[in-house]
C-alpha cells in the first residue's frame, strides 16, 4: 500500500471510530462529514503537487445533493466538482487528476462513488469558470430531463475548499437566467411533480408492502424529496444562495409573502429530520438511515408523521401555484 493509501486508511479508521458520537445531532454530523471529507482533500491535494507542482490557479471544491444541503446521514455516498479559474489544457489535466484522487479516497473512506456520476473525476463536474458557465447555460438551453436535474443538483452546491465566491457567481447566471425566460422554473417544476403517495383518504399512513423494509416508511421519497425539492425551487425563484432547507425557509421568511405559509413547513422539516436521526443508532446500511418503522411509534408519533407527510404534499402544491401564477402573470 502506497503512502497516500495508508493515510486514507487512517481517515478511515479514525471516521468509523468516532462518526457514532455526532449521530444525534443533524450539525454536528454533517460538520464531521465536512471534516473528514477535508482531510482527504489535504492527501489527495498533497498527492497531486507532488506529481505536478503547486495548484496553478485558485478554484473551489464543492460538495452537492446531502452534503452540499448539510443533511447527511450517517451513511452517504460521494457528490461534488471543481470549478477552476484558469482555461487551459494544464489546469485541466492538474484539476482532472485531483478529481479522480478525490474520487477514489472519499470511496475508501467510506463514501461509495456517486452511482450517477456527479464527482469531481468526471470532467462534466470538474470545469474552469468560463467552461462552467457555459455548461450552466447549456443546460438551461437544453429542454432535457437530465439538465434540469444537472441545474437542481448544482443548486445545492456548497463550497468546502477554495473561493466560495466562484459558486455563488455561477448561480446567479442560473438566476439572470431565468429572469428572462419565465418557462425554466416550469421546467424544474415538471422535473419534480411526481410525489409519492404517502397518506390515504382515510389517513392510513403507505408502508412497504414486501421487501426488508415491510411495514415502514420510505422517508427519503415521501418525506424529505416533497420539502427539499420544493423549497430549492422557490429558493432558485427568489434568488437564494443559501443550500440547507431550513436556511433556505428562513431566507424566504424574510420576504412578507412566504412568512405566513412557510413558518409550519419549517417545524415539519426540523421533526423530519429528527426521525430520520432516531433511526442512525440501529442504521447499518444507506437504507436503513431511511425507512421508518410505524409499528415502533406512538400514537402522538404517527400522528405528527401523518401531518409531516400531508404538509409536504400541501407545500408542494402550494409551490406549483406560485410558479405557475409567476409564469402566467409574465407571458
């Protein structure tokens, strides 16, 4: 094993020992996830200048999807790029090889590749600026699945490493972008109407029906997808840079038309996001930190999971009115 290697089993080690002490507290988890992550950065960086030389230009390494919305779970898998300044073929071939190292260590550290794809080694995610901004616009252009859900999860973004500041600028091309063409938020919108039913007429609570999970609630489709995707939505529609949702609520709180509708849903997403702790102690794999057992609640607790998965579904069509009154009132 090669020294690079050997320090990232360190990480390793180190990350599996200690990660059970933060599972209670959704900050304190995802500050050392932030943490870990960073230290493979250092290895993977260090790794690099020595084969290349020092960095060449600035740029910024960012996480997205949980990680960039700071709601991970004990269990995640790998979602991040690289934005550099400088276009040209050495600065790709510097930023490309600190890509695929990045890739690989956060894998061996316990953060399985992205099964998409969105990671750092694929030149799609590692770009300089001016490349990166005409990648934004491209996908804004294409009318395509794909480039929406590419544009949603870049608006997740969140530096870890480098200049924010290269983050923040390319989101407001996103922004100026739609501006002037009022069809690209319906376009988000179509991308994520499809909801999971989640409660019956008769307020019986959907559970898997076979499977290892018989018996629980799928939380990630039908609790978390309802209130992340429509709270990024309205963020991208307001122009807010923050990624959490609960920051992201609270920024549209500022502004007297969301205050009203929005103070419950962010009581709902903080309970949310207790449950899905309350499931870490047992968790042992990626799905386990996401099916909610109803025969292990009370009935206060089914109860308050009832009104968590109904408001999502209202926040979701509350959201589909406001985009679709905003792109009526505009043509």
């Amino acid at each position: 094993m090669n020294n690079k290697m050997e320090h990232f089993e360190v990480i390793k080690k180190w990350k599996n020992e200690h990660i059970r002490q933060f599972q209670t507290d959704t900050n304190s988890l995802n500050a050392f996830h932030d943490n870990i992550m960073c230290k493979v950065f250092e290895i993977a960086l260090q790794s690099v200048t020595e084969q290349f030389g020092e960095t060449p230009c600035d740029y910024s390494w960012f996480v997205m999807g949980s990680a960039g919305r700071y709601e991970q779970g004990i269990f995640s898998d790998q979602d991040h790029g690289i934005v550099y300044e400088k276009t040209c073929e050495q600065t790709a071939i510097y930023f490309k090889e600190l890509g695929k190292q990045l890739a690989v260590g956060l894998n061996h550290v316990g953060y399985p590749f992205c099964e998409g794809n969105v990671m750092s080694s694929n030149p799609v995610w590692c770009k300089s600026y001016k490349e990166w901004g005409n990648q934004l616009i491209e996908w804004m252009k294409k009318e395509s699945w794909d480039s929406i859900r590419y544009l949603q999860i870049f608006h997740d973004a969140r530096s870890l490493v480098g200049k924010s500041e290269y983050i923040d600028q390319l989101k407001s091309i996103l922004y100026h972008f739609h501006k002037n063409n009022p069809s690209l938020l319906i376009r988000f919108l179509d991308n994520v109407m499809l909801v999971k039913p989640s409660v019956g007429p008769l307020g019986q609570i959907f559970v898997e029906d076979k499977g290892p999970h018989s018996g629980s609630i799928d939380l990630k489709r039908s609790g978390f997808f309802p209130y992340v995707n429509s709270i990024r939505l309205l963020a991208i529609k307001e122009e807010i840079k923050e990624t959490t949702t609960l920051s992201r609520i609270d920024s549209l709180c500022t502004l007297p038309s969301y205050l009203e509708p929005l103070e419950k849903y962010r009581e709902h997403f903080s309970a949310l996001l207790n449950y899905r702790i309350s499931l870490f102690e047992h968790a042992n794999s990626y799905d386990d930190i996401h099916y909610l057992s109803v025969a292990s609640l009370s009935q206060i607790e089914k109860n308050e999971v009832k009104d968590i998965l109904k408001n999502g579904k209202k926040l979701h069509q509350f959201v589909q009115r406001i985009v679709k009154k905003g792109y009526y009132d505009g043509v």
